[in-house]
C-alpha cells in the first residue's frame, strides 16, 4: 500500500528536486531513499506547469495533508509570479496573504493546513535557483566567483548565446567548473560543501523550510536556527 503524502514540496523542476534534499540533510534527517523522505518533492518540468489552474488547488486539497510548499523562480518577473501563486492558493483559502515576506510565507488554513511559498532567490529579487546558492559562496572563493561572473560577461563577445534571466545559471557553471573535480552537478557541490548553507540566505531559506514542514534539527545544525511553536 502506498504510503500516506502528509508533506509535500511543488517545484518548477528535477534541479530543484536533486538539489534541496543534499541542502536539507545537513540541518535534518532527510532520508536516504525518495520513498522514505520527509517531504516529498514534486516537479512539474517548468514553472508554468506548476502553475496552471487548477494544480495548486488540487493539491492543497489532498486527504490528509499537513503542509504543502510551492518553490519556483523569480526569473524577471517577481511579483507576476507572486500574483499567480497567491491567486491559486486564494482558490482554496480566501484569505491567503496578500503580500510575500522576505523571509518566506507560511500561512495556516482554516482546514488546519500549512501553505509556504518561497520565490527564489529571496523572495525579493530577479533570479532563480543558482542565484540563491551563487549566494553561499564561502568568502575566500568570492574572488574566484568574481572572476566568473566577469568571464561570463565577456564570454558575450565571443558569441556566447545565453539570455540575461540565464545569467546566474551560467555563471555558477562556470565556477563549479574551475573546481576540483570540475562540472559538478549543482547538488554534488552542495554535499561537497563547496557551498556554504550557513550563510545568512541560507540559514533563512532553512528556517523558512523547517517550521513550514515542522521538522526536528539535527543535535549538530545551523547556529540560530530553530523551528517555530
């Protein structure tokens, strides 16, 4: 019999889904297998996927559901992307917040469920995923990370073909590619620690994650990290 989804992460794609178990782990014990997670994550090979009408509703509905989260990318259009989200869950509660806190939302349904929205990077800014981690370089590689991100300006006179909403994609490439051993796929870094998650974007997006999902630290986390009542 398959087992009970009591809580569920909705995101854009399989990097978000590769990604955020290997971030997570280190604060809380994530499971080693997909079927034994915590959270179950599900992608939807895109951001407009994810937001069709009709797929947040259905699944904030689901028979015995604790918390549900939705993570996607700002890209260039930020409070678009807010607006949407907001109108799908006001689908299911009225009255959802109307605005985006900086350090995430979490709202609680008069159905008992918690809803949590995080727009990467920072509930803020233009970007997406590898802006969010761009921002967990340790302070002795930022030298290096500069030195990438000006590569990749450059790069543009030598016909590189990326768009300006990939730019912080291509340049954590770029990057991760200058390491030892080079190319690692983005959630390998994160297990190698080649990007730091106790840096203050960090910590908030963990702390953010925890109390939406309700979950026990490890006895070793992130200093000033706790969950919430």
């Amino acid at each position: 019999m398959p087992r009970a989804i009591l809580k569920k992460l909705l995101v854009e794609g399989d990097e978000e889904k590769r990604v955020i178990p290997y971030f997570m782990n280190e604060h809380f014990v994530w499971g080693d297998n997909e079927r034994d997670w915590v959270v179950t994550i599900e992608q939807f090979g895109g951001v407009e996927n994810l937001l069709k009408p009709g797929v947040i509703e259905a699944e904030s509905k689901v028979p015995g559901l604790l918390a549900l989260g939705v993570i996607i990318d700002a890209d260039d259009w930020l409070e678009s992307r807010w607006t949407r989200v907001r109108e799908r869950f006001r689908r299911v509660a009225q009255d959802f917040p109307e605005s985006l806190p900086p350090e995430g939302l979490i709202y609680q349904s008069p159905d008992g469920v918690r809803m949590g929205v995080w727009i990467m990077p920072d509930n803020r800014s233009r970007g997406m995923l590898e802006t969010f981690l761009s921002s967990l370089m340790e302070p002795d590689r930022q030298e290096m990370w500069t030195f990438a991100q000006r590569s990749c300006e450059e790069a543009r006179d030598h016909d590189a073909r990326y768009n300006d909403v990939q730019r912080d994609k291509a340049c954590i490439h770029t990057y991760l590619a200058w390491l030892d051993p080079p190319g690692r796929p983005l959630h390998i870094s994160v297990l190698a620690r080649a990007l730091d998650s106790r840096l203050p974007l960090g910590v908030l997006f963990v702390k953010w994650f925890m109390d939406l999902f309700q979950l026990p630290p490890r006895e070793t986390t992130l200093a000033g990290v706790s969950t919430g009542p």
